[in-house]
C-alpha cells in the first residue's frame, strides 16, 4: 500500500500535529520505508487466529462503584499552563 | 564506590560499616565529575537525596529498615516522581512537576532506598540509542563515541560508570536489555503485568514494563522483591503473589533445559557477539545444563508487528499532551485547533512525530484491519511459538542485540536503527520476562547475553543468571571510564 503525500496531512491532522510543507516530504519518505517493513506481515497465514490485544489474554478487572480519590483539582491543575477559578483556559471557542 | 553493588551496600549499611548520607554524597560526587562528559541523568536531586539519606540512617539506627533502606539508585525519567521534574526526556515536559509518584516510585519509597536522580532517555522511550533526547545524546563510559543503547540508556550509563549502584528503567521493545548489554550490566524486563504500569508515562500501554538495571542479577532480585506486585490502580497489573527472588538465586541448575532459538543465530549477527554467546552457552553446560536446537518461525515477522502495534498505542497515548491540562503550550495561539497543532509540533521531537503519524494512520479508516487487527493475529502467533518452545524446554538463550554498541550517529535512517531491536522485540509482543547479561567484550565493547523465560518466570532467570555470575567474571568488568572518577 503506497503512501502518498495526503494519507500523512491526513493523519497530522488527526493526530493534530501541525507540518510543514518540507517535513512532509521527508515523512512520506521515512513512512514508506516502514510501512514497506510493516507490508511483511501481509505475507503471514493468519487465517482462524485471534487477534492477542493482551500479551495474557486479560479481561478488563471491574471494581466496586464507590468514591476511592479525593478532590485534588488544585494540586493537578498547578502543572497547567493557565487556570483561572478551577477552570483551564483556552482560546474562545464560541463567538 | 564503583566496585560496589546494592548486595554490597546494603550489607555495609546493615553492619554499620557506611552510612547512607556517606554513600550518597559519594555517589552525588561521582555524578558531578563524570556527568559533564555522560549526560546521563536529566535531574540530579541532591537535596532531596540527601535528606532522604538522614531519615534511613536514623531509621537504621533505631533497629527500623530493610534491605534497601539508605540504598541510593536513579530512576528513569519516565517515572512519575512528586514534586520533582519528570520529563519523558521531551521539551513537551520540561516544564512538567508531576504532582503525584509512580507506584514504583512509592514502592521504593517504602523501601527505604534513595533516588538521586531522574536518568537521561529517548524521547518517550522511542529509540535504541538515547540520542532522541531533547536533553541531548548520553555517551557509553565504555566508549565515549559510542551510544549506551535505549531507550535507557541514561540508566545503564549511569549504573556502567558507577555513579549509582542500580537503576530503573522501563521496556517496551528491549529498552532495559538493550542499553543493558551496550553498557555491560543486568538488566531485567520482567513479565507483562508484573510490575505497576500506575504513574509511568505511557508509550505503548500493551508492551510496557519496568525492571531493574544493576551490576548483578543478585542485584536486581532484591530489587524485584521491592517493586513487584499488584497494583489497584494499573488494570492490567498482574494479581499473583511475589516469590522470594533473592531465596532462589542459588538453586543448582543441574537439568536446566536451555533453547537456542535458530532465528536468534542467523544473518545480520555479528560473529564475536555470536561466539560470546556460545561460549556463554558452554558455561551453562558446565554447570549441568543440557542444550537444544529450537524454533521461533513468526521471530522475522516480530518487527513488522511491533511497528504497527507500538505506535498506534502511542498516537492514542500521546494524544492528551494537547497544551491544556500540563506540558508546553504555544505563544499566541490563534484558536484551540491552532492550540493543539502548534503546541504538540513544538513540544515532540521527530521520532515521536514519526510514530504517531505511523499509529494514526494504521489505525485510520480503511487501514485498520490490514494494518492493526493483522499484526495482533500475528503477535498470538509469536506468543503462541513461545508456548511452544517452552513444552520442550526451561529458559531460551540468544543474544540481547546483533552488534556491541554501534557509535553515535551511525544509524542514519529510522529503519536501520528499528532493525537494532530484532532480538528484543518479541518478548515484549508476547509478554514473557527477560535478563540480559554481560558475557564478553568485542574491541572493548560489552556482549549482552539474553535469557528468556515462561510467564512469570523472573525467579529462574534470577537464578540462571547468577548461577553464570557466579561462573564467570564479565559482570565485574569495569571501563576505564568508572576507575577514572575518583
């Protein structure tokens, strides 16, 4: 599966990551180069296996639906870039 | 000091031979003189240290403490570590105090030992020589042009110079075995689930663990008794109880059945990094040990897998570094897309990019089931070779990596630098333990001998691996490097 120049501003936006022109060339290239790695794995007979999200075939555990964290908005919000009144700011999203 | 080990240390501190406050400005001074020329530590946290070391001597002095107690060592600074700078080795974190510690990090804690230190790393663990760092290349002690191999290779440096007796450090593709065989010290991936993933930034959340870095697999035992366990707060922790490590390092290894995988011996393997590990092998019969021929048939296709299934949990991972809630945020951000955008292309570096354009793309529309869904049905078929080699024998036996530590700068394009990890990379994908230990030098360069175990199997690696130290004398050897700083 080639890759071309749209399938990487495809996923920069997405990923929202801002790229240049430049270094979108040179991702395409590095990409392709990996992707073509990755394209062995096409060549592997998986029919009738399942796919192993979990190197131990773990199930997510459940808990108890009971309130076990205290109220700590202060200290987690001292490593933002800007707060105000317990709210994080951001640039206006509603005109 | 370079001489010592945590097994040593914690001896000299128990019969008040040393106390931890000497130990540790010993040790902040080995750091001050060699870290000019390494780069191996991000932050060095003297004060903290050495308040740390005041409380584990009264606390020795009043008959309270254990085996690590007044033991200094480092962690990687991918451990979330309260009140102190944790970086991930990104510009992304530079400005991140983590307002709360990894469960690892509480478990030495209560364990008494000392950090000095959050080590030098591959930008969020995504490399094989630690030059992603944005705090620059860290060099091996062995060589000062070559690399320590990664992503921790700020810990094994660090561990290799003697500037701290141990190390933590995290694996998702052999990044604590890696560095460890570059800079000829122990270093033990354990099994996935084994220890707490809680408060350690992510990269790939299926692959990732944390394991000790040190001089001795004696070591990393008594390491492993501190920091193994279940964790509430980490869902894929494992819930089984922790054996006595250090209690079974000494059993005889008489009808050990050991496996060479014959994908582990083929093209691409350097010849003195072969030899070392055959002659490694030959110890192992000494002792008692029978050898076989094995296979692992999906091992070529392990690569492929690992780059479809580790990036696309690290797009996913690193999508809530969004300029927001921590990290870096961008100057003058014209509305919250530009916010996001700007702050996240300024705060990665390329390899990180790179990755989460790969995992973004193969977990895209259209791609998904080629991509995602195919390299999972491979990755239980390259467990599934493992279960299989393991019906027949105990442990398998191969190198850590293809060549001793290739110099800074050599690997030129991402590709050729994703090929280092080719021995590494499938213990990750199918969860089981690891130990690479030193077993040679080729022109001056250490040889990594890799041990690889069934589920849960830390304990028999532990004692295989010291049953060779006790052997041979490879883990004892020190570069110059360590003997210089006085």
């Amino acid at each position: 599966m080639a890759l071309e120049q749209t399938h990487v501003r495809r996923a920069a936006h997405l990923a929202r990551l801002d790229v240049s022109d430049d270094q979108a060339s040179d991702f395409v290239d590095d990409l392709s180069q990996i992707l073509a790695m990755v394209d062995q794995l096409q060549s592997v007979d998986t029919e009738g296996v399942d796919p192993l999200y979990h190197p131990l075939d773990a199930t997510q555990r459940l808990r108890a639906d009971e309130v076990t964290e205290a109220d700590q908005r202060e200290r987690f919000q001292r490593c933002a870039p800007a707060v105000e009144d317990g709210l994080y700011l951001v640039p206006r999203v509603v005109e | 000091m370079s001489d010592h080990t945590v097994t040593s240390l914690a001896a000299a501190l128990k019969n008040g031979d040393a106390s931890s406050r000497e130990l540790t400005s010993d040790y902040l001074k080995r750091i001050e003189r060699a870290e000019p020329t390494l780069n191996s530590f991000i932050s060095v946290t003297a004060e903290q240290a050495l308040a740390g070391a005041d409380a584990a001597d009264k606390a020795r002095a009043e008959g309270r403490g254990g085996y690590l107690t007044g033991v200094p060592l480092a962690l990687k600074d991918n451990f979330c570590t309260q009140g102190v700078k944790t970086t991930c080795g990104s510009k992304m974190l530079d400005n991140f105090i983590a307002p709360y510690s990894a469960t690892l990090v509480e478990k030495l804690d209560a364990a008494g030992s000392i950090s000095l230190g959050k080590t030098n790393m591959d930008e969020f663990a995504m490399g094989s020589s630690s030059e992603s760092s944005f705090y620059g290349a860290i060099k091996n002690p062995w060589d000062l042009s070559a690399v320590p191999g990664g992503s921790s290779g700020g810990s094994a440096a660090a561990v290799a110079a003697g500037l701290v007796p141990a190390a933590m450090g995290t694996d998702t593709g052999g990044s604590i075995r890696q560095p460890a065989a570059f800079c000829g010290i122990t270093g033990l991936k354990p099994t996935y689930g084994r220890v707490s993933r809680y408060g350690i930034i992510a990269y790939a959340s299926s692959l990732d663990q944390a394991g000790p870095m040190a001089r001795t697999a004696e070591d990393c035992a008594h390491l492993m008794t501190a920091i193994a366990g279940h964790d509430a707060r980490d869902s894929t922790s494992a819930d089984r109880a922790v054996p006595d490590y250090a209690g079974e390092l000494d059993a005889p290894l008489a009808g050990l059945k050991i496996g060479l995988p014959q994908e582990y011996f083929g093209d691409g393997l350097d010849p003195e990094v072969e030899s070392a590990v055959r002659d490694a092998v030959k110890v192992f019969e000494a002792l008692g040990a029978t050898v076989r021929d094995v296979s692992l048939p999906h091992t070529r296709y392990a690569t492929s897998a690992y780059y479809v299934i580790a990036p696309a949990e690290a797009s996913s991972n690193l999508s809530r570094f969004d300029g927001v809630r921590f990290g870096h945020r961008c100057d003058t951000p014209d509305d919250l897309l530009d916010l996001y955008q700007r702050s996240r292309a300024e705060g990665f570096g390329d390899e990180v990019k790179r990755r989460i354009l790969i995992g973004t793309h193969t977990l895209s529309e259209g791609f998904f089931d080629a991509y995602y869904t195919k390299a999972q049905r491979v990755r239980r078929l390259i467990r599934q070779d493992f279960l299989d080699a393991y019906n027949e024998v105990d442990v398998l036996m191969g190198p850590t990596s293809p060549t001793p530590a290739f110099n800074l700068g050599a690997q030129k394009d991402p590709l050729s630098m994703y090929l280092q990890d080719i021995y590494t990379i499938a213990v990750n994908l199918a969860g089981i333990p690891a130990i690479s230990v030193p077993a040679g030098l080729s022109n001056g360069r250490p040889v990594g001998l890799q041990i690889l175990g069934s589920h849960f199997a830390e304990a028999q690696l532990l004692n295989v691996a010291h049953r060779f130290q006790q052997a041979t004398d490879w883990h004892q050897q020190r570069p110059a490097f360590a003997k210089e700083i006085v």
